[in-house]
C-alpha cells in the first residue's frame, strides 16, 4: 500500500503539539514529535487555566507545527492530510489547534482529519509496540478514567467510567490538601515509596459493584480528613501518599480484574491490556495492572510515558489510520466544529 505523512496537532488541554507520522503497511514511523508542555505556566494557580491555556496555544502554535516540519524535513507539499484533534478538551485551544490544521489543510490542497482526542489516546499504544486489536484499554489521566474495548479502527465500546473524579485528578487534589503542587501525581509517588500503604485504611469506592464504574471523590476527602486530625510530619505525609496510592491500586485492579473477565479477544487471540495516560506512569499502578494482566495469561502494554501524556503523534496516528482506510474523501473534515465535550 501506499505510504501516507501526516501533520498532526494537538492542543486541547496544556501540551501545545506537532508530530509527523508515516504509516506504511500499518507500520508508523514518527518524522517527528514537539511537544511543549505549559505545566511551568498553570503551576502557580495548582491546575490548569483555560484562558492562560488558550493564550499560550495561540502564542507558540505556529511555532511548534513549524518546528515539526523542519525535524521531519518536509514542506506541507509533502503532506497527505492534516490532522488536529477537535474535541472533548478546552475550547479555547481546540479552536487554535483546529484553525491551524484547517488553514494548512486548505492552503496545501489536502484532506483535514478532525481526530477525537480519545480517539487518540486509545490507538497511542499502535505508535511503538506491537499492539494488534483487539485489545482492552484503560485510560488514566488527570481528565479521562475509562476501561475501553478497542476492537478495530472506529470500533470501541465504553465499558466503564469514573462518575466523578479522575484518577489523575485525584491525585492533585490529595497533593494539593497535603501541600505539594501540581502537578500532584509525581509528587504523591515520590513520597509513596518512603510511606507505609497500611498506615491509613481508606475506602475503596465501588470496589464490589457491578459494572465497570469507578469513583474517586470520596477518596481524596477521606485523605484530607486524615491529614486535619494532627500535625503533617514526613512520616505522616509519606503515609498518607502510601495509603491513598495503595487504595487507587486497589480500585484499579479490582476493576481491572472484572474488565479482563468480560474480554473476549477472539479464537487464539492474545489477551492484551494497555493502560494509558498521565498516570499510566506510576510505577505502583503498572505492577498492579501487570498483575491482573498474568492472572488472565495476558500482557501489559504501556506506551512509553512520551506518548502516555498528550501528544500529537497519537492524533496524527488517527488520521493516517482513518485515511489509509478510506473513511476521507475530498476535503475531508474542513466542515468540523471543535467541541468542548
Ligand atoms: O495524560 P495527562 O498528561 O493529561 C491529561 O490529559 O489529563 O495526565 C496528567 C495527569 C495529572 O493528573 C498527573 O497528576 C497524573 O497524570 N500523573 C501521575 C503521575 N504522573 C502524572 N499520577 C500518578 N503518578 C504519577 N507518576
Ligand atoms: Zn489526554
């Protein structure tokens, strides 16, 4: 078949970026990869803030698409399509990231591809590993918790999701009561290693529910009631880290276990399980996902965290795929509104 460059773009949270993708063969070669991450911008106010977002994707846009093109050696003649990620995200960079995508789409003659962000992070794990469908996904980040059945290009079903907070989200918020920044993942982690998981026995929400639903508020609550009832030693706070990263593993897992005896990959099909997104990173989250995975004989698959975190070579990875297999015709998707959910 032949080959297909794409121009990917993505900037629908706090990470303004470009990547250029090759698909041959269902092979993807990435010509390059930019990502500039805001996170030094948003950390005095402790989270992301849409309007600094928004202002910083309109500042260095250009920039980043420019400096993708140079790494991957192209003009956008050499293009076959443009791809940006058109929502669920902020809409003030949404519309920065689509708008720069749609003018060098029109402006190069080539298709624009409007790729859901989500979209993206399920096929992240096709970048570098081996990884056929169908596979079982989950999806960590400080916005998005969901298990994923990925069963082909455009066929996922939604098995389960957090009814309140995200993993992600919640671990800032527990770093942000225990006092240590944004953002709280790395951080909470860090201390974890030092802490004692049994120190504090906090609750596991939903764990023996039916479904594949997961809910993390009453989690960081319980944590900040902890930490009010005396004062935050080291010690203390490397508990309070432990237990809390021990009741999210805990969660996970349960419910992990629960998606993988409800995963039928086919006829002599390997089981594979990929988890993504921000908190795919934490090492206490893999081992217990990696556990789960054996239990069933299956695999663990983790994207390296480059591409775990937002990215564009997930969203430029969406569109070669959607155009290799015929779902673009004409201009393609020029007609596309961004969508902020
Ligand atoms: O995927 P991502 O970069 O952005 C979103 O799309 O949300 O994920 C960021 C989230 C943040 O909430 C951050 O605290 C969390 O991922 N995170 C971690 C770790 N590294 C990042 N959570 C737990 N442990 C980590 N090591
Ligand atoms: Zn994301």
């Amino acid at each position: 078949t032949r080959a297909l460059t794409i121009l990917g773009i993505e900037s629908s949270c706090d990470e303004t970026a470009a990547a250029v993708l090759r698909l041959e063969d269902g092979r993807a070669t990435l010509l390059a990869d930019v990502i500039h991450t805001q996170l030094e911008e948003h950390a005095p106010y402790q989270g992301v803030v849409p309007e600094i977002a928004a202002r910083a994707h309109a500042e260095i846009a250009d920039r980043t698409v420019a400096a993708a093109m140079k790494q991957a050696g192209l003009s956008y003649a050499g293009l076959d399509g443009v791809a940006a990620t058109s929502g669920p995200g902020l809409i003030g960079g949404v519309l920065v990231g689509m708008m720069t995508g749609k003018a060098i789409a029109q402006a190069a003659g080539k298709p624009f591809i409007a790729v859901n962000h989500l979209e993206g992070h399920a096929l992240s794990p096709r970048l570098g590993n081996d990884c056929p469908f169908p596979y079982l996904l989950l999806l960590v980040s400080g916005g998005h918790c969901q298990f994923l059945e990925v069963r082909g290009l455009g066929d996922y079903r939604r098995l389960g999701t957090t009814i309140d907070d995200a993993v992600g989200e919640a671990f800032d918020k527990t770093a942000k009561v225990l006092g240590l920044g944004f953002p709280g993942g790395p951080a909470v982690e860090r201390l974890a290693r030092e802490g004692d998981p049994k120190a504090f026995s906090f609750p596991r929400p939903l764990m023996n529910r039916p479904g594949l639903d997961m809910s993390f508020a009453g989690l960081k609550t319980a944590v900040s009631r902890a930490a009010a009832e005396a004062p935050l030693t080291d010690t203390r706070l490397a508990n309070l880290c432990a237990s809390f990263q021990a009741a999210v593993c805990d969660v996970l897992a349960g419910r992990a276990r629960r998606a993988l005896e409800g995963f039928d990959p086919g006829e002599g099909e390997e089981i594979r399980f990929v988890v993504a997104g921000g908190v795919a990173s934490n090492q206490a989250v893999r081992t217990a996902l990696e556990a789960e995975a054996a239990a069933f004989g299956g695999r663990l698959v983790a994207p390296p965290l480059r591409h775990c975190t937002d990215n564009a070579a997930m969203i430029a990875l969406v569109g070669a795929e959607r155009l290799a297999a015929g779902g673009i015709e004409g201009i393609g998707d020029l007609g596309a509104g961004a969508r902020p959910r």
